[in-house]
C-alpha cells in the first residue's frame, strides 16, 4: 500500500486591489494585527536611557524591542528583558560564531576580520571602543553591539546562551543556558561593559590565566553546573556555582552569547 505526499495548494486571493498569497484553505496567518503594530509602535514615544528606566517610568512589564535614547540623544533600538530578577535588562551586546573553523575571518567583529596577526594585537578593538553594530532582532544570526554598551552605567550583568539563528521571539525557551550577577560588580570596574575590557582588554597574547580580570558568581535563570559542563566540555572551570569573569567571552562557543546590563537602582 503506497500513500501519495501531502500537496501544497498556493491559493491567490484579491480584495480591495490588495493580494495575499497562501498556502491551505485559510488566511488568518496573513492577517495584520494592527492593534499589536500600534502597541509596539507607541514605544517610540518611550524616553529613557536603559530598559529598567522604561519599565519603571513607563510601567512596562513585557519582553521585546524598545527605544531607547543616549544622553547625547542618539536613538536606537533593543531588545528589554523584562521578567528575569525582577527585569529592567537591556540587551547591549551578541557575541556570535556561525563557522567555529573560521577563527578571525570577516565577520568576526570582536575578533578580528583580518586574521591573527600580532602586529595588531586588539584586532577590530571592539570590546573597548564605541562602533555599533548589527541589529537586536538578528542578534542570534550576527555579532551585535548598540550605544547602551558604553552609554548605560549599570550594575550587573546576564548572559543568555541561545542557538545560531533562534528568532526573537523563542529566544527565553530556546535558551540552553541563562543567569545574571548580583553583587553589582560592575559598580567597581567603570559601570558597564566597555570600561571594564578597557581594563581588562582582549588583545593578542596578553596576560595570564591567572589575570584575566574578576570573576563574579552568578545566579542560574536556566541550566546548572551540569548544563554548562556539557556545554564547554568535562575541563569547564565550573566546578561549583558558575562565576563570569571578562575571559569567558574569550572561549569559543558554538552558541551566541547575549549580554545584558541593568543599571543602577536610583
């Protein structure tokens, strides 16, 4: 007995001089939800410097893409983490790797696209100065950086690992690891994440094991000890509680590293 595939029936519908095509007897995915379009676009009028300032000035308490303003007036968009510890995260920085065997090639924005040469020793030099980059909904897809690296003076940070080319919207189930710090460490290394690797910078052969910067414990939002074993292989340094320091940003992941500041409690 032989069964035939299920066919694909691409019907064409025309109404008002407007055309929609689809697959199957139904539209309703094709239809515009222009309630939720207005909502998301009455963001912009939204006036604050971080994610934690938009949810306490404005009341918002749901994850997704907001405007956010430099003290300069620069506007840009981000992604807001509105429900971890409390939440009031905005989402600075994406540190991504589609080709593990392609170490320092185009692309590689906080590496260097111009291969390892020791004559350049901080590369593109990104991690400490002020280039943007990419967007916040291709995140997972790209290396990503926004003004709120170096403009929010923040206490803590999270890391979110999520698989390549995870849309927006999965990002908190598809996540394989989440956790944030809680000892406001980065009130001691400048307040963000561009003053503290201008401290501790990622350059060609510098250092030591033993000096790559502080290492901060961190709370797990999802995963544990084993997640991040099986993660990074049986010789991750995370024997105990994880703590992050500025050398984990330096190992190589197969998975895009979100990182997410929040700002000082005024």
């Amino acid at each position: 007995t032989s069964t035939s595939p299920p066919q694909l029936v691409a019907v064409q519908a025309v109404h008002e001089g407007r055309h929609a095509v689809g697959v199957g007897p139904s539209f309703q995915s094709l239809r515009t939800d222009f309630n939720s379009l207005e909502r998301l676009r009455n963001r912009t009028r939204y006036v604050a410097r971080s994610c934690k300032e938009t949810r306490d000035r404005y009341n918002q308490h749901e994850d997704g893409l907001y405007y956010l303003t430099t003290a300069s007036g620069v506007v840009y968009q981000t992604f807001c983490d509105m429900t971890t510890a409390g939440g009031g995260w905005t989402l600075v920085a994406s540190v991504h790797e589609n080709n593990m065997y392609g170490k320092c090639t185009v692309g590689d924005r906080w590496s260097s696209e111009q291969g390892n040469n020791p004559n350049r020793p901080d590369g593109e030099g990104n991690w400490a100065n002020r280039v943007t980059f990419g967007t916040a909904e291709g995140a997972t897809s790209d290396d990503f950086k926004n003004p709120g690296y170096y403009d929010i003076v923040a206490e803590d940070m999270s890391v979110w690992h999520i698989p390549n080319n995870s849309p927006m919207e999965h990002w908190n189930l598809a996540s394989i690891l989440r956790y944030h710090t809680e000892r406001r460490f980065l009130t001691l290394h400048g307040g963000n994440l561009h003053q503290l690797f201008k401290t501790h910078p990622v350059r060609y052969n510098v250092g030591s094991c033993s000096n790559r910067g502080p290492s901060i414990p961190v709370v797990y939002d999802h995963g544990d000890t084993e997640t991040t074993r099986q993660l990074y292989g049986p010789s991750s340094r995370s024997t105990g509680p994880l703590s992050w320091s500025p050398d984990h940003f330096r190992r190589p992941s197969p998975l895009p590293h979100l990182a997410h500041q929040r700002i000082l409690d005024r």
